[in-house]
C-alpha cells in the first residue's frame, strides 16, 4: 500500500514548486534603456530579481520532492522484487517519464534563474546602437512551471503502481 503520508508531502513541495515557477515568470526582469545626460552614454537599467529567487526555490522544491519519492521506492532499482504484470510495466514507463520531465523541469528553472541573474554591464556612446538590455524569454519559467506540474502527477503514479507491485509480490 503506497504511504498516504509520502503521497502528500509530495504533493505539498510539488504544488510550492509550481507555484514559485508561476510567480517566477510573472515576476521576471525587465530592463530599460536610460541616458545618462552627464556622461553622454546609454545603460540598461534592470528591475527587480525576485523571480530568480522564486526560480531557485521551485528547483529545490521539485528537487526535494524527486528525492522523496525515489528515496520511498528505492529508485525503483534497489529493494525487493516485484511482482510481474501490469502494475510493474507501468511503474517502469512512469518511472521513465517522470524522470525526463523532471529534468526537464530542472533545466528550465535553472536556466531561468541564471539568465534572469544576468545583467547586461554594456554602455554605449553612440545614439544610433543602443545596448541590449537582455533578459529571460518569456515561458522558461512558465515551461518550468508546466513540466513539474506533469512530474508531479507522473511521480505520484509511479509510486502507487510502484508500491501495488511491491505489495502484490510473493517470493
């Protein structure tokens, strides 16, 4: 019988990840060009990093809750049998899958955080060439916020097939 317990703290850190990369896009850098009329150059002024702070903690939150449910079922590699049939098959696709979204969950809200971290130092002195005041496109995070939706959901799943083929095995 999979731990209601587990169930629900994933959940719990799942939802927090998701809401973080949420509020890491909608919070995301912007910049402006501005002139500085003494010096005779133009600079990219950046607002607020608050979604590089959100991005990081959605990365550890989901981080935190993939090390929860592989710690519970053993990394699916270690441990005890299972038995065959149809609940072992589809803990073994799950498996699969929920180990490829959360990657790529992982790589779109670090890369996020680093790129909305990243401010441009660049002056110009010519009015016609402007500086490029970078910053992260828009839905990384929200791409983020997408893909730990679906490990959510997927790690769930496995580890209740994990656990009914765990239980069902008899040696």
């Amino acid at each position: 019988m999979a731990s209601k317990l587990i169930i629900i703290a994933v959940i719990v850190l799942d939802i927090i990840a998701f809401g973080l990369a949420v509020a890491a896009e909608q919070r995301r850098s912007t910049a402006q060009i501005i002139s500085d009329p003494d010096a005779n150059y133009k600079y990219c002024q950046y607002d607020s990093d608050i979604s590089t702070s959100y991005g990081i903690g959605a990365f550890f939150c989901l981080l935190a809750s993939q090390v929860l449910i592989m710690a519970a079922s053993k990394c699916f590699c270690c441990g005890p049998a299972l038995s065959p049939g149809g609940s072992r098959a589809c803990a073994i696709i799950l498996f699969i899958i929920c180990w490829l979204t959360f990657f790529v969950a992982e790589i779109c809200l670090l890369a996020g955080s680093a790129r909305n971290a990243y401010h441009t130092k660049y002056r110009s002195f010519y009015e016609d060439n402007p500086p490029s005041c970078e910053t992260v496109r828009k839905g990384v995070f929200a791409a983020g916020a997408a893909f730990s939706f679906f490990t959510a959901i997927i790690s769930n799943f496995y580890y209740v097939f994990y656990s009914k083929a765990k239980d069902s095995f008899r040696p």
